[in-house]
C-alpha cells in the first residue's frame, strides 16, 4: 500500500488546484467538501454531476440483477466521500465478499465492490431461488456471472451516454476473513455507499475508486451526456403474483472495433485433453441390493424415459442433450449449455 498520493496522482485529483486547498485536519472528509476544487460553486457542480452519474448508472447496472430474481431492483441512498483507505472498513468485522474489476479507456483502475457476508448470502438467495446457502465455490461463482452482468451494462451506459470507451477484464470474487486485509492502490480513495432494495430487503453496500478513477469519471461527467441510453419499460408476473418493472437494454448500433480476448493467454491451454463423459442417468442401492446383481438384472435410474441426458467435463457437468447415432456409434447433441446459477439450483433441488 502506498504512504500517500504521488505527484503525478495529486496533480490529475486537482487538475492543476494549489495543493494547499486540501483538507486534512481530518481523517475523514465527506465529497461536499473542499476536498477538490478550490471554486465553491464548480466544486458544487461538479460533485452533483457525478453523483448523478453513479446513480442513474447503477441503478441501469442493476437491472441485470433485476432480470435473474424477478423483483424490484432499487439503488438508493447513494453518497460519496473521500476517505483514507485504511479507514473506509474500520467499522465492518465479519467476513466480506470483495468482487474486484479492473478497467481501461475512458477510466482506468480497479473497482472493488465490498459486501458482507451475510447480505452477499441474501442475494444468493434471491439468485438460486433456495433458503440459507452457503458460501461455496459455485455461490461464488453464480454472484461473479451477475455481478460480471451488472457493470457490463453500467458500462455500456457510459459509453452510450458519454461517447466513451471503456474495456473490462472478467471479475474476481474472493471472501476475506478480515476486510483490513484488502489492499487499496493509494492512501486515499472515494468510498461509494449505498443501499440496494431487493424486494423487500435493504442490502448495503460499497464500492471503493482510486482517487484518479474518480477524477475520471469526474471529467466524463462534466463533459455532458452525448446520446440517451434507451430502455423499454415491461411488466413481468412474479412467482407471488405481483407485477414489477424491468428494462430490458436497447442497444444501438456498434461499429467494429479490434477483439480483445477477456480469456489472456488461454490458447496455452487449447491442446489439454479432458475427459467429457455422457451420463444416462444415476440411483442409489443399498448394499443387500447390489450383492442381489445378477446377469439380467434390471436397475432402474432416477431419469425419466426421454428426458436430456448430462454431459460432463472431467466430472464437471457443463451441458445436457439427446442421444443420438451417427453410422454405427453413439453420439449426442448438445441440447442446453449450464450456466453456474442453473446447475447450483439443480444441485438444490436434488438434495432436497
């Protein structure tokens, strides 16, 4: 972790501001201070812009996750606040859910989103439709596929609404024991708080910038939007009946730009063998059964006649399809690719 903020870093925070119109009597200052810009009215400005910014665009964000649950999706209570990073977690002391992302272009740096433990469970609850999970692999695994959903569409606003360009990697989701642990890239960072309304629960949580990420979106945000980023407003029937709204992208027309692999150097890793296994279908015996195999036997399987078989990937199930033969051999055709969210609920309802 850095002492403090390099020149370099001061001089893109203040964009040119004398360095003595810094506050820092204290180790806290809140966005509507003069923590900025020396010009009260610009300072003003400046920080309602962004806060709008970060509103309008997350609450886009979350749609996503407004589009797996089913429910109302609500952003609300949002703040901004300039904090030493040592300090931005004091007050947490359970286990934290951290989802990093790193990006380029128009901003540049590395966004983390902080939830505790116990609320990131209450959003897997909602996602896999099942009461108290468990923090595991595959729950990790189904939050970084919607959160990876969520700031792809945050992103897209951005680039719609601002006429920029932003690239991403794939998020990384891991669980610390111990939210001091996390290390920040400067002494100080914007600390972004916030509550997500899910349904009828209030999830806080934060999002934490670098100080120059901040001061980018600062400047995206004062340039003014250039297009409107256009969503249809759809009715959908819940499971309890009730009508919510949700809204769906409309995307515009993209021009082409140079692929960039999100994968790095996965071509290292294309002539790796791996087993794929076609499986019919399985049951249980007791051991007085088994001994009672004989040749003509008959075991009976826990899956229907016609039903999709599972195709597995070095025991790892990854898809379903239909038997089919091809001259004088067995073959099957992909029918459905599983996502993590669908195979941990398959995985909930056979344990049931």
């Amino acid at each position: 972790m850095n002492n403090g903020l390099s020149q370099n870093e001061i001089d893109a925070l203040l964009a040119g501001v004398d360095e003595t119109d810094i506050y820092t009597k204290t180790k806290e200052e809140s966005f509507t201070s003069n923590t900025l810009i020396k010009d009260k009215s610009y300072e003003k400005s400046e920080m309602i812009n962004l806060q709008e910014l970060l509103q309008e665009g997350l609450s886009i964000g979350f749609t996503a996750l407004q589009d797996t649950v089913e429910e109302s999706v609500v952003v609300t209570d949002l703040k901004l606040n300039l904090k030493d990073s040592d300090k931005i977690l004091s007050k947490i002391k359970d286990k934290i859910v951290l989802v990093k992302q790193n990006v380029k272009g128009a901003i540049n740096g590395n966004l983390k989103t902080i939830i505790e433990e116990k609320r990131a469970l209450q959003i897997v609850e909602k996602i896999l439709e099942q009461d108290s999970p468990i923090i595991s692999e595959l729950t990790l695994n189904a939050l970084a596929e919607n959160f990876n959903m969520i700031f792809k569409r945050f992103y897209e606003w951005l680039e719609k609404s601002y006429n920029v360009t932003i690239d991403s990697d794939t998020v990384t989701i891991d669980i610390k024991d111990n939210p001091l642990d996390i290390d920040f890239e400067s002494r100080q960072s914007i600390h972004i708080e916030f509550s997500l309304k899910l349904g009828e629960r209030t999830i806080p949580m934060d999002i934490v910038l670098p100080v120059t990420l901040g001061k980018e979106m600062i400047n995206i945000s004062l340039k003014g939007k250039k297009g409107e980023y256009e969503v249809q407003v759809e009715q959908k029937e819940t499971k309890t009946g009730k009508q919510i709204t949700s809204r769906p992208v409309q995307f515009s027309r993209l021009e082409e730009v140079k692929n960039k692999s999100p994968f790095g150097n996965i071509e290292l890793l294309l002539d790796v063998s791996m087993e794929v296994t076609v499986e019919l279908g399985r049951t249980k015996r007791r051991i007085r059964e088994i001994l009672g195999l004989g040749e003509g036997s008959i075991i009976e399987l826990q899956k229907l006649a016609g039903e999709a078989v599972d195709i597995l990937v070095n025991g790892k199930l990854i898809a379903k399809g239909e038997v089919v033969v091809i001259d004088e051999y067995f073959g099957v055709r992909i029918t459905e690719i599983i996502s993590p969210t669908d195979l941990i609920k398959m995985m909930t309802k056979e344990g049931e």
